[in-house]
C-alpha cells in the first residue's frame, strides 16, 4: 500500500480489490481480498482534503510586494489576481487507507 498502481503500469491511480487480486496474481476473489484489507485495519473512505502548508519564503515574498506598491507612482494602478481555481482541485474518490489516516 506504499506504492500506486501506476508505479506497476496500471491506469488507475488508487487500489481495489480486483485490482490487488490482478497486480499481484493471488487467486482469490476479490471480497476475500476486502475482508482482508478489513482485518489488516485498512478502510473504503474518501480522504480529507487538507490545505497545504504555508510556502517557507512567504513573508519575503508579501514584503517585496509591499515594497513595489508604495514605491508605485501616483499615476499607476495596482490590480491583484486570484490565483484559486475552483476547476482546479479534482475530485477526491475513496480509496483504501490505513483506519485513522
């Protein structure tokens, strides 16, 4: 559960049962395969989209900003961006983690 499919050529980009029983060549079925991952502490669930963590050089970064804004002159206009796009953050399917993670 360390590695993707894609690390072992397949398309998808999260683990399932059938595809557990494929890569690895097991011959069981593959709700022999869940009730496995069930009793190993792995669950079916959606993970939590979490906020990424502050980018390290930010106070430089917003203090150069700050700078070329007051030294600006009078006949210029400042206009700001938003970088988000909401199209962006693509949809988060379940997929088998660990209970609690």
């Amino acid at each position: 559960m360390e590695r993707t499919p894609r690390d072992f050529g397949l398309v998808r980009w999260r683990w399932t049962c059938a595809g557990l029983t494929l890569e690895r060549g097991i011959t069981v079925s593959a709700e022999t395969v869940r009730r496995y991952l069930h009793r190993a502490g792995f669950v079916w669930r959606r993970p939590r989209p979490v906020l990424a963590r502050s980018h390290p050089a930010k106070e430089e970064k917003l203090a150069h900003l700050r700078g070329l804004v007051a030294s600006l002159p009078p006949d210029e206009t400042v206009v700001f961006e938003d970088e988000v796009e909401l199209h962006l953050c693509p949809k988060i399917g379940a997929c088998w983690m660990r209970r609690g993670q």
